[in-house]
C-alpha cells in the first residue's frame, strides 16, 4: 500500500468517526429536546397555577368565579371512578390473564382471544366513548354516570393488565408448577397458592400503569356526556347507617380532573386559565407519581426475585 | 385395600368428582373472564354498525364520501366526511413529521450509543413521558407552542392543526421510540459482533446492521404511532380549533373527526337524532381507518420479518 492509499484510507475512517460522533450529538440532541418539551410543559403550570395551589382550591366546588372555582367534586369524582374502574377491570383482567397464560387450549377460540386482545389495545379511546353512549348509558341505563365511567374505563385498560399478567405469570418457571403438581396440587390450587401470589408485584405494576392511564382519559368521558359543570358531591359511599356502605354514589353525575381542566382550558379569561394550569399540574402530579411508583415496583423485582 | 370399607372408598370417588367439577367450573370462569375482551370488540363493531345504518338511512353513503362540507348542526346540514378527514390525516401528518424521526434517534441512541446508566435513567422517563394525559398536552399546545409559534410566524391564527399536530408528535415519540428499541435490542448480538470485526463504526453498524434486522418491529412501531395520532381527541380539540375545515395546509384551524364527536357529547343531543347518529359514523369512519392502518401493519410484519 502506498502512501496515498494510506492517507485515504484514514481520510475514510476520519469520516466515518465524525458521522460516529455526529449521531451521537444528534441522539443527544433529540434527547434534550424531550427533556425541554417536559421541562417547559410542566415549569408552565406551576408557573401559571402557582397562585392557585391552596387549600381552598382542593376544597371548592367549580364556579363562575375564577378566583372562588376549585376541584373538589373534580378530585372526588376522579376517585370514585377509579374506584369502579379498579373493582371491575382487576379480577377480569387478572383473570383473563391467568386463562390465557395457564388454561387456554392451543386452538382458534384462544388464537381469536389473544389477537382480540391485542388489537384492543390499539382502538382509539374514543371509540371507547361511543361504545359506552350506545350500551352503558342508553341500552342498559346506566345513565350519565360514575358506573358508566368507571366501566368505560375498566374495559379501556383491559388490554393492559390482562397484559401485565400474562407476562408477569410468564416469568415464573416451570418447576415451581411441577412442583406444585408433584405434590398432588389442582391447578387452581396452584394458580390461586403460587402462581398469582408470586406474580402480584408484575401484576400490580400493570394495573398502576392502567389506572394512572385512566385518570387522564378525558375524550371518552366527554362522549358518555358527563357534565362539566358539577357543584354537590355524590352521595358518601360510606353511611352511618346499617348496612354502612350504600351505592346510591354509583348512579351520581359527577365529573373528574381531566373534564374539570377541559372546561377551563377552553374559556378564554386569563384567570381560568391559572385554574387549569393548576388542575393540570396536579393530574401530571398524580399520573408521575403513579407511574414512579409502577417504575419502582419493576426495579425491586428485577433485583429482588432469582428463581 | 380389601380391609377398606367400600364407603371409604365411593367417598374419596365422590371427594374427587367433587374436585374435578369445582376445577372446571373455575376454569369456565376464567374463560367467561377472557372473552370478556371479545365481547367489547363485538359491542364496539355492533353499536358503530346498528347507528351508522340509521344515520345512512338519511345521509346517501356517495354523499358521505365525497361532500367536501361538514355542517350536521347547521339548518340546512351537510354530511361529507372529506373535511374531517383531511383534519385528521394532516394533524397526523405533522405529528409524524415529529414523532418518526425523533422517535427513531432517539431509539438508536438509546440502543446502540447509550451506556447502561444512561439507559437505566432515559427509559423510566420516556414512559413518564407517554404517561402524561393528552388534556396537558393540549392545554400545553394552546397556552405554549402556540404562542411561540405566532412569535416566528405573525399570520398564524390562535388555533391551528401546525401547534396541535406538533405537540402531537411529541405525544407519540415515546411510544415510537419505546418500541423501536425493543426491536433494535431484540437483534441478536452476534449481528454487531461481525459489523464490529469487519471494522464499522457505531454509526454504520446501527444504521446498516441493527436497523435494518429490526425493520418489521421499527415499522410496526410506526403504525402504532399513526393509529395513535388518528384516535388522538383531546389535544386536537383543544388546540386545533372546532371548525370543519376542507384544507391540508397545516397553518389553518381545522377539526378532526374525534375532535367532532367531543364538540357534539358536549352538546346536549337527543338520543336518536340524526346528530347523534352522526357521531357513530364518525366513530365508524375512525375505526376503519385504524383498522386499515393495523391490517397494513400486521402485513408489514409479515413481509419483514426476520427470524433469527
């Protein structure tokens, strides 16, 4: 090789680090740009909403007032749906995970399932929206309501721990089965003494990342047409009466934190823009601590558990 | 076992008849318990189908089509569907002029350059990230980017599909950018291995080794990310302002077809008007075109994938 041969030669690995070190700064780059995006997204509410973030705001109905509008039946609602979303959406999840990862029969009712499942995942929430109008609120009655939510948005985050369960269930051994069986143990028994025990944190971390999903969805609340403007708590679930707990709360209008932060998003006055920057701050608030928390949970049970 | 007593014996039979019904009794809950899912698809396809067939009885299916005006709520309505159709495809548009490309480096970089502790740090808050409800991003979108997208470009109105579609994007980038690398590192290592020993560099291993193994799940991530910006509702609404608009130019206000069905629910329309069967028809029309969207996805998959 001569000695231009070599000079080109180290011309085109020069090149070729520079590309190296050009894509590098660009991965960075779009990196940082995600960051700023959330920086700004969120140091802009608590700018905005700074003024707003007091008791009293926690502690009020919504009004024409800016400055007198609060959350409280916002917050409210929010947990009581999340309360039935949670009820119905975790025994059928969990169970349809432990069918499909434990008892399914290879064949096509399992194929369709499991194809069901997926493709679930990926209709847009809206559509959700349109199927709860139609059935919950006209077909079976539910009305408007905290049980019409709720359901909606259990049959929303399905996919997601029907997921979780399946993967988490996954990821228990073989031999922990055999063993059970070994021991002369039916299935159930194995699923209900080992298997779903040993899947509860994979398990949970789905249904936190669900549920922090849907506290936020506003769009197919707004379809089943929840009213936005809310000033009385439903009635408590808890009485000081025999049989002390009572479900006339189910069949409550209500609205929720995303609605709430909708309604004022959409007014043009300054001040009830400060209001949804605050309602914002506190449902990005929530959903981050819940995801934190989801993120947690995976990170002790991928150091804690070896089989 | 001829001292046993024969009752003994029909006993521990009858104990494990027993047994075996509860077991499958169980098992049939269980099932019960998974189609569940199937249930909701067939009552999501049935609702959309039995109203879209009332709306159609009013609204010829040719006019539907092809009328390049949407005004259901005015006195003399019109039922095309084509403006919200080019409202939905051009905020996607824009979204995914963001979302791939961000997606996509950002995917490389955290598979392919990216050190473990990087990676241990940028993962979690990407899905921080998608975890955020598209309210905020909305209200972001409206009270942020708009602003500061009229600070550069004075002519653009207060609500246009360019600020909606772009925080879009950035709605979507983690999910692109979550599943590309997955794909990226599902490639099996031996594949770098020999890039590296032939003497490429990261770059050239990423972009000609890596990349192209995991085109079918990069590409299915890409679906993902369209069918997410089609469905998106809240930061449309929001942002990209709520009239029908029958334009691609992406500085315009605009509405989308989920961005309708939020501005009719927040009327008050009766149940069974020609209003409210106009909502089911636009769920219908978003339905197939996710559809459309994932049947193209799943053939992609097919085509490219690649077994190792």
């Amino acid at each position: 090789m001569n000695h231009q041969d070599i000079a080109a030669v180290r011309g085109i690995i020069r090149s070729n680090r520079r590309w190296d070190l050009f894509f590098a700064a660009a991965g960075f780059v779009a990196l940082l740009l995600g960051v700023l995006a959330f920086v700004t997204l969120f140091g802009q509410m608590v700018l905005n909403g700074w003024e707003r973030l007091n008791p009293d705001f926690f502690m009020s109905f919504p009004s024409r007032r800016a400055a007198n509008a609060g959350i409280l039946s916002a917050w409210v609602g929010s947990l009581l749906v999340m309360l039935v979303t949670a009820v119905s959406a975790v025994p059928l999840g969990v169970a349809a995970g432990v069918y499909l990862e434990e008892y399914a029969p290879k064949n096509l009712v399992t194929d369709i399932i499991e194809i069901n499942v997926t493709n679930l995942a990926g209709v847009p929430s809206i559509v959700y929206g349109l199927l709860a109008l139609g059935v919950f609120v006209y077909a079976f009655g539910f009305g408007q309501s905290i049980l019409t939510a709720g359901l909606t948005l259990g049959l929303l985050i399905l996919p997601v721990i029907i997921v979780a369960t399946r993967e988490s269930l996954r990821a228990i051994p073989v031999h922990v089965r055999e063993g059970a069986y070994g021991c002369g143990a039916t299935q159930w028994q194995v699923v209900r003494d080992h298997l779903v025990p040993y899947s509860t944190p994979g398990i949970m971390t789905g249904v936190i990342i669900g549920l922090s999903r849907a506290i936020g969805e506003t769009a197919p609340i707004i379809t089943i047409g929840a009213l936005t403007f809310i000033a009385f708590l439903p009635a408590s679930p808890i009485s000081d009466t025999a049989p002390f707990i009572n479900f006339q709360w189910l069949t409550s209008g209500f609205t929720v934190m995303p609605i709430q932060m909708f309604n004022w998003t959409s007014r043009p006055e300054e001040a009830f823009q400060q209001n949804a920057a605050a309602a914002g701050f506190i449902l990005v608030f929530m959903t981050l601590m819940m995801n934190g928390l989801a993120i947690w949970l995976r990170y002790r049970l991928r150091k804690s558990i070896s089989w | 076992m001829s001292s046993t007593p024969a009752t003994a014996v029909s006993d521990r039979l009858s104990r494990k008849l027993s047994r075996n019904v509860r077991e499958r009794a169980i098992e049939l809950v269980l099932f019960l318990a998974a189609s569940v899912s199937v249930l909701t698809t067939l009552g999501i396809i049935w609702i959309l189908l039995v109203e879209s067939y009332h709306f159609f009885e009013h609204v010829p299916l040719w006019d539907f089509l092809t009328d390049t005006m949407w005004t259901p709520l005015f006195s003399e309505p019109r039922y095309g569907i084509l403006p919200l159709l080019l409202g939905t495809v051009t905020t996607s548009l824009v979204a995914l002029a963001v979302a791939v490309p961000l997606g996509t480096v950002i995917a490389i970089f955290i598979s392919e350059f990216a050190s473990p502790r990087v990676r241990e740090v940028v993962k979690p808050f990407l899905e921080l990230l998608g975890g955020v409800p598209t309210i905020v991003y909305g209200y972001f979108a409206l009270t942020v980017v708009s602003p500061v997208l009229q600070y550069f470009f004075p002519s653009l109105p207060g609500f246009s599909m360019l600020a909606a579609g772009l925080v879009m994007g950035i709605a979507i980038v983690p999910y692109i950018s979550s599943l590309s690398e997955d794909a990226m590192r599902a490639v099996p290592m031996s594949l770098r291995e020999g890039a590296y020993a032939m003497g490429s560099t990261r770059f050239q291993t990423a972009v000609r080794v890596v990349l192209p193994a995991a085109i079918s799940g990069v590409l299915s991530a890409y679906i993902l990310g369209i069918s997410r910006a089609v469905g998106e509702t809240m930061i449309v609404a929001v942002a990209a302002g709520m009239q029908p608009n029958f334009t691609m130019n992406p500085a315009e206000p605009a509405q989308t077809i989920s961005a309708y069905i939020v501005q009719v629910a927040m009327g008050d329309l009766p149940h069974g008007s020609i209003g409210y069967q106009s909502i089911f028809a636009a769920g219908l029309s978003l339905m197939v075109l996710t559809l459309f969207f994932n049947v193209v996805g799943h053939l992609i998959r097919r085509r490219y994938r690649e077994a190792y």
